[in-house]
C-alpha cells in the first residue's frame, strides 16, 4: 500500500485526542520524490474519486480493478454517497508472464515469485548489482562510535556472524525502523553525548507513534471467489466526519484472511476457535482495515532497561476519533451486506507503521534530525526511515519513507558526497 500522505497532512490538524503537528516541510516539497518513488516501487493507482487526493499527475501504472465482490461493494458505496477509490498498490507487472498473479496470500505474506513492490526486490537487490555495493547479512549494528569532540562518527561496532567487527566510513545513515533506530542512538551514548548520541533535545525515542488501527471481519453471504479484493478505499472521513468537525482517518479493503492469519494474529481468544468455524467465516467474508491517527506525546518512547534491552511505552490518544470510525465503517458495512461486522484485531498492540523517535525539524532544540534528516548534532549521521516523522497520518507510511529517503539521498550527493 504506497499512499502519499494527504496536503492537509503536513499542515496541524485538531483531532479529539489532541493536536497533529505540522511537518517542517510541505506536501510540495515532497512531491516530486513521491512522483520518483512511485515510479522506483510501481505504484497502480487512479486519480479518481478519492476526496483527500492531493494535486498530482498520474499514477505511473493503470489501478487493478476491483474483481467480483468488492467492485459490488464499491458500487453501493457510490449509491449511498460515498467516494471509494482505487488503493495505490505496488505490484510487478501483474497479468504479464512472469508478473504478479493477483493471489489471495498478498497480506501477511512475502511473495514467493517476487512481484511485490518490497525494498528487497525494488531497491536492495538492483543495487547489490553494482560492483561498490556490499551487503552484510546477519549482522547487527551494537553502537555507534564518534571521534573524541562528538561531531562526527567514526565506526560501527557490528556483530557479524557472532564475531565483533568494526566498520569504519565517511558517512553513516542509519535505517533500522523508527524503534531500533531510536534503541541504536540510545546505545550509543558516550562521554559527550551522555543521554543517546544526537540527543541534545532529549527527544530520541519520544514521541513514539503507531497507526490506531482495527481490522474488521465483515460477514456477507453467500461464498464468494474474489481472491485479490485489497483494492477499495474510503477517505470521505479523512478530514472530518460526517457529523464532527475532526478527522477520523481511513478505511481500506483487506487481502482474505484464513484461520492460520485468524489465529496468529488475532487475540489469544482466536486460538481456540475451530478451523472449520472460521473456514464457514471467510469463505463469505470480507476484510477490512479501520486505520486513525495517531498522535504525539514524549511519554509513548522506546528506552533501554539497564541490561540493554529496548522497553516501548504507548498508550492510544487519540481512540475517540478511532472508535468513531470503527463503529461508523460497521454502520457502513452493514448497509452494503454485511449480516454482521466483527471487530478482529481487537487488543491486539502491534508496531506496525511505527515512526516519530527521531522528529524532523529546523529548531535543534525541538528536533532531532534537520529537514533532511541529518542529525542536528553530528555532521555526518543521517537517520532515514519513519523515525523522523512529526506526525503519523493516517494511511500507510512506506511511500513517504521512501520519498524522503530520496530526497534525503540527493541531498548527500549535493553535499556530503560532493
Ligand atoms: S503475493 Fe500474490 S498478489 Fe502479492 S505481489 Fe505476489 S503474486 Fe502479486
């Protein structure tokens, strides 16, 4: 799913729980990174109906096309007012011979013929075909080590293989995801950087956000044979709901489900529930993902406990919005033929769309990294994944990741690299 964040999403927004803070940087500046990451992961999509789409040109590939039982559902969506559109979805030349086949196991899954758009396929992998391009697999970067002022890191201290390495280089970017980037800089404290390396504001691991998110299990008879139906979403309550000034976030189609994702993923009670009962259930079923805001606060944080271990702190703020939009895409469902809609992930805390440990910003006082995620205190250590995220939005984070990853990397070949 590689949506760009919506224009409205770099400005501040109320929401109940709170206030979303504006980035430092507008949709503007981002968006011919988001046209390049589009391209570099392939995205399929369609300026259509969606309400909260930002100005843009085309999408680089046509969308896929609702099949079966969800173009019925988008359909009587439209009949009841709504706008669904077509997800941006990053696949490899599906219907092509050796492309994506549209299967039924995109969610929660790898792709076994490597058509989705995933880092590995669309980025790792073409790179390792440049003969200056070394990958070190299962190797874990212990700390970071700086010279004797503290403005400039030196080497990585690596466990490669069960073996202590150190690894010595001009220039660091650390991209190990918004809580383990956040653990790294934490572990890396020293004599000048006493609290965490480039943690002068004290903020490294603060501000910790994850989507509120609820996967919901609509059931709608009879059996059906879509087999890719994640394709449809709606964003008429993005920005504001449809009784309430405030934003309640995003609702989208999921992959089928089956009792192995249904056990392992839901609550523990979903692992007593016979395989037959949820075979019953999704055979007529359809998936769904409620997905809201969530919103900044210096107590949600990753820290270390005294033997080195990371400790994540969140607490929701912002589930009034979140139970709102849940309990209206159940009204919603029902009036499109669902008999019932269940909540399924209920409970279940995961780090899914983690980001915000290390916010982006022009003040160093109140930021971590600069507007080109750069640390703010040490010259040459870049930190490019969602940590420098002020705010967390409400669609899915990896095209944004990615975009500012770009611009981020023309901005060391402007500078560093020159
Ligand atoms: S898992 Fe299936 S739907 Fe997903 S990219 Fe691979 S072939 Fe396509």
């Amino acid at each position: 799913m590689l949506y760009r964040l919506r224009r409205e999403d770099f400005g501040e927004m109320m929401h109940p729980g709170g206030v979303s803070p504006s980035w430092p940087v507008t949709y503007e500046t981002l968006a011919p990174y988001y046209d390049r990451a589009e391209r570099l992961y392939s995205v399929h999509g369609a300026v259509d109906s969606d309400p909260t789409e930002p100005p843009r040109g085309p999408f680089p590939h046509p969308p896929i096309e609702h099949q079966g039982r969800i173009a019925v559902i988008a359909e009587r969506l439209r009949e009841l007012g709504l706008h669904p559109s077509h997800l941006p979805l990053g696949l490899l030349r599906p219907g092509e011979p050796d492309g994506c086949i549209l299967c039924d196991t995109c969610n929660s899954f790898p792709c076994k013929i490597r058509a989705k758009s995933d880092a590995d396929v669309c980025t790792v992998s073409p790179a390792l075909e440049h003969d200056a391009v070394t990958l070190w697999t299962n190797a874990y970067a212990e700390r970071l080590i700086t010279n004797g002022s503290g403005d400039k890191v030196v080497a990585a201290e690596i466990i490669r293989d069960g073996q202590p390495v150190r690894a010595e280089a001009p220039l660091f970017v650390v991209s190990c995801g918004a809580v383990n980037s956040a653990a790294l800089l934490l572990r890396s404290a020293n004599d000048v950087h006493r609290d965490g390396l480039a943690n002068s504001s004290g903020l490294v691991g603060r501000n910790y956000m994850a989507h509120l998110a609820t996967m919901l299990g609509a059931f709608m008879p009879p059996r059906h044979d879509t087999v890719f139906q994640k394709t449809v979403a709606i964003n008429d309550y993005y920005l504001r709901g449809p009784e309430t000034d405030y934003p309640l976030g995003h609702i989208q189609s999921q992959g089928r489900s089956n009792a192995t994702i249904a056990k392992a993923g839901g609550p523990p009670a979903a692992r007593g529930v016979p395989t037959w009962a949820y075979n019953a259930w999704f055979a007529r079923g359809v998936e769904w993902l409620a997905m809201s805001e969530d919103l900044p606060s210096p107590e949600n944080r990753v820290t270390l406990t005294s033997d080195g271990r990371i400790r994540l702190r969140w607490e929701a703020i912002n589930a009034e919005a979140h139970h709102e939009l849940v309990a209206l895409a159940r009204r919603l469902l029902r009036k499109v033929g669902a008999w019932y809609v269940l909540p399924i992930s209920l409970g279940v805390v995961n780090t899914t769309h983690q980001c915000g440990t290390a916010v982006f910003g022009t003040d160093p006082k109140c930021s971590v990294l600069d507007t080109w995620c750069r640390t703010h205190d040490v010259d040459n250590l870049f930190v490019v994944d969602a940590s420098f995220f002020p705010s967390s939005a409400a669609v899915n984070p990896a095209l944004t990741i990615a975009a500012q990853a770009l611009r981020a990397a023309d901005h060391i070949k402007d500078t560093h690299l020159r």
